[in-house]
C-alpha cells in the first residue's frame, strides 16, 4: 500500500493538532510528501513524528530523519540545532498527533464513512466480520478491518495487527474511500486505544463486547485494561452510537459519561433495548428470537448469539429496516477460524476456533456440552510465548474442567522455550485434572493424537489459533494451519 501517494499542505496538517512551540519557520503552503513515525521511510520534504514506544523511543532518530531529508519534526522534545530548512514542532502528545497527522494527511478519510468500532476481549472480529458481511448483503461498498484482514470492497490487504499504526490505518480508510466504500467496520484493539492508533478517526457507533483477563504482559493490571478500553467509547463524537453488552458486569461503565448521546444496550440473558433469545441450540444451528423476532440461524452457541446480538443492535442503530434485518440475520455465516466445524466420515467432529484466553475457552467448552449432549470431549490448547503468563494455568484449568481428555500443546511458543510454557499451564491442574491430561510439544502431533483418540460421535476441539496460518517458534515464522491440519488428520484431504 503506497503511503506517499498524497501531498498535504503544512498549514493543513498543523491545523490538526495542539502545538506547545514551534522552532523555524517553513512557508505555510509547504507540501508535505509523508507523515510517518519510522526514520527508515522518511524522503524528501516528510513530516517525521517522533513516537516513545515499548521498547524503543522515536525521539533517537530524529537526526536521522532529519539526514534524510524530513522538513518537519514533531516531537514531545525537540533537540537543539535544528537546521534552518527543518520546522521543529513540539506537542504534549506524539502518539496522539501522530494519528491526527495521519487522518489530516490522507484527507480524514473517516468522515466520508460510516464507521463502527468493535471493542472488547472475545468477540471482536465475529462482530465487525459480520457487520462487513451485512453492508456488502446490503449491496453497500464496505471495508473492514480485523485481525483476520482488512478488505476494501473484496480484495482481501494482510493483517499484521489487530488495529494497523495510524498511517497504515489512514492510508487503508482512504483507499476505502477511494474505492467507494461508505461503510466500514473494524476491531479496535485495547492496544490501538492506549497507544492513540485511532486518534483523528471520527465514528459513527461504537460496540463494546466484553472484557475478561488478557494482554495484562501490555497493560499490566485488568483495571489499565479495562481503562484502554474505556478510553475509546469516552472519543466518540456527540452523534455516535454506543451499544454495550449488559450481560458482562463492566459493559454498563462504557456508557458511563461517553459524549455519544445514542445509547444501547442488548443481552441474552436479561431484558436490554436489544434482546436474543435462544430457542434452540444445535451443532449445525441455533433458532434465535431477536426482540421476539424468531429467526434460524448458521451459528451455534451463547457466545455467538451475544456477537449476533451486537450485530443486530448495530444494524438497528444504523437504521436498517426490521424485515430486512430479519432475513440479513439468517443469511450471515460464521467467521474462518471460529468455531468451524469439520466432520470425518466416521462421525468425529471438530471444532476450529481462536478462543485463547480463560473464559473463551469456558464459552466454546460450555457450548460444547450443550449442543454436544453426551459426547466425549477432547481439547487441544496452549498458550503463546512472551505473553501474559499468569493466564497459562487459568487457560490449563478451564480446559481441563470441561473436557474428557486435554491434550497441552505449542501455541506460538515465540523466543520461550515451550517446555516451559506447558510446565506453567500444568501448575493449573489439580491431580483429578492431570490424569485426564496429555502433553504433545509438537502441535501437528497433538492433533493427530486427538484424532486418534476420539471414537465416532465425540467432538474435538481445537483452540487458541483459529485462522491464523502461521506459527512463531523462535525468531522463525513457519507455515502452520489448524484447519489443514485437522483436515488431514480426519481424512478430508
């Protein structure tokens, strides 16, 4: 995706943006040919933005940015010396103006959508997949922007993160314009709101899923977690809607003092402005009633029903009509990688799925023994390396409690050593619990144990990758797929 494509004034760009001091003077018709916050990118007549990240500060390469050849550099410290065709512009926050730099650059791309956030720890790319999904059933031109891809009308762009850096992300929102995209949906990641990516974007609505322990080796306790979050419904502008999940016991505080005057709630299991109701529950199904509106659907269990909730309050907020929403509702298909099923011949079924935290992991187990009736349940998790550790034996027991037999295998194991990530998922166990479970280092094996293991009518599930197709062992990324390897071990391929 070319980033340098548009050529901004300076006068436009400082417009966005809150200035402590300027240092020199450039003239105000100036183009800028970039805004970027990597030295790497910088070129001639660039805007370069020093960023304090996790573990390096951007403020170490403004001479060489300057070397080559930025015109502008904002800072929240500006070095004595700049030469004299260099502006300094120092600012309270860089990260900040660095997402509202970006928006300006690429011509604030998001107010010429109709964009909806989706926040929260589970959840998040079924809600914001499937708003895409309705938009395009719609006949809209939409985009979306999720940990699976990013899409601009069909053509599927590489995700890297959740929520791309504020120039990538600016720089995708335009090319959605450009294509003719009036709506988009993307994931907002409790990383994107504390690290400012989203500033300078303006939202049509905001959705809030649910928050349980994760991403604590970032934000350090649940309270800064739930903060993060927080912070981006207390960003939405006056005319944005709100929709908050009141089944989960924090999903009221996002309502609390949000400048957004729509405010909606849904739930599945008590009365909210948005109802679902489970009639029926099956593995190839659920018969859902939405305020009383019974409709049949493609997804199964609680946990979906509640992402269909959101969907349906959203769809509602953005005024689609009520019969056209019923029939949308039964046209939408699960997402890659959550809970996709597949099915040997032999009657073993398994589940796909990227459910990698403690109660994600309860949810898809709980379904499963719902839907699943009597069936023998087997589970196939780990845990990621250079991650929150504390989760490991939380993510180990939760398994292990609804399962018949627990098979512990690598995740993304990463730079640890994945010997020891399982050594901390097994201090989760109690001895009841370590009899039913198996250690398998090598995922693929795993898997084909559990295969192996499983008779006809029991249910295998797979967790913690879901679509991802690679894996991280080390400082190398190999080819690895969940799906594909199921598949094969079932004798589908």
């Amino acid at each position: 995706m070319n980033t340098t494509q548009y050529n901004t004034s300076l006068d436009a760009l400082l417009d966005a943006i809150d200035i402590r001091e300027l240092r020199g003077a450039l003239p105000p018709d100036t183009v800028i040919s970039a805004v970027t916050a990597d030295s790497r990118a910088v070129g001639a007549g660039s805007l370069f933005v020093a960023v304090r990240g996790v573990a390096v500060d951007g403020h170490k390469f403004i001479p060489k940015a300057i070397e080559a050849g930025a015109s502008v550099i904002v800072a929240e410290e500006l070095p004595d010396g700049l030469p004299q065709r260099v502006l300094g512009v120092c600012v309270t926050d860089s990260r900040d103006a660095l997402g509202r730099l970006a928006s300006r650059f690429f011509g604030d791309p998001s107010e010429a959508l109709t964009l909806v956030g989706v926040t929260g720890t589970n959840g998040k790319t079924t809600t914001a997949t499937l708003l895409y999904e309705m938009a395009r059933m719609r006949g809209l031109k939409a985009g979306l922007i999720s940990t699976v891809a990013n899409i601009v009308v069909d053509e599927a762009v590489p995700a890297e993160h959740t929520t791309p850096d504020p120039v990538m992300l600016n720089s995708l929102l335009r090319r959605m314009v450009d294509a003719g995209c009036t709506f988009a949906a993307m994931e907002v990641s409790s990383h994107a709101a504390d690290q400012h990516r989203i500033s300078g974007l303006t939202f049509a609505g905001g959705i809030f899923t649910n928050i349980t322990r994760d991403h604590l080796d970032y934000h350090k306790t649940f309270d800064n977690y739930l903060r993060a979050k927080k912070s981006f419904f207390d960003m939405l502008p006056p005319e944005a809607f709100a929709l908050t999940n009141i089944d989960d016991r924090n999903g009221e505080v996002m309502l609390q003092n949000t400048p957004a005057q729509r405010r909606a709630t849904y739930s599945v299991r008590s009365l909210a402005d948005y109802t679902v109701r489970v009639v029926e529950d099956r593995l190839d199904g659920m018969l859902l009633e939405f305020n009383g509106h019974p409709v049949e659907t493609m997804f199964v269990g609680r946990f979906n029903a509640s992402n269909l909730a959101a969907v349906y309050g959203a769809a509602s907020l953005l005024s689609v009509p009520q019969d056209e929403l019923d029939v949308l509702m039964s046209r939408l298909t699960p997402v890659a990688g959550r809970f996709q099923p597949f099915r040997s011949a032999n009657g073993i079924t398994a589940i796909v799925d990227y459910a990698h935290t403690p109660d994600a992991l309860v949810n898809v187990l709980e379904t499963l023994r719902e839907v699943g009736q009597d069936a023998r349940i087997i589970t196939v998790c780990g845990a990621g390396g250079d991650r929150d550790k504390g989760k490991r034996p939380q993510m180990a027991h939760a398994a292990a409690g609804l399962s018949d037999l627990l098979i512990l295998t690598s995740d993304n194991p990463r730079s640890e050593c994945p010997e020891d990530i399982l050594a901390d998922m097994q201090a989760g166990l109690t001895p009841d619990e370590k009899e039913r479970t198996e250690t398998v280092v090598d995922r693929r094996e795993a898997i084909r144990r559990a295969v192996a293991a499983a008779n006809p009518g029991d249910v295998i599930l797979i967790a913690g990758k879901g679509h991802e197709t690679t894996q991280t062992i080390g400082a190398e990324v190999f080819h690895f797929d969940d799906r594909e390897e199921v598949r094969k071990a079932l004798g589908l391929d």
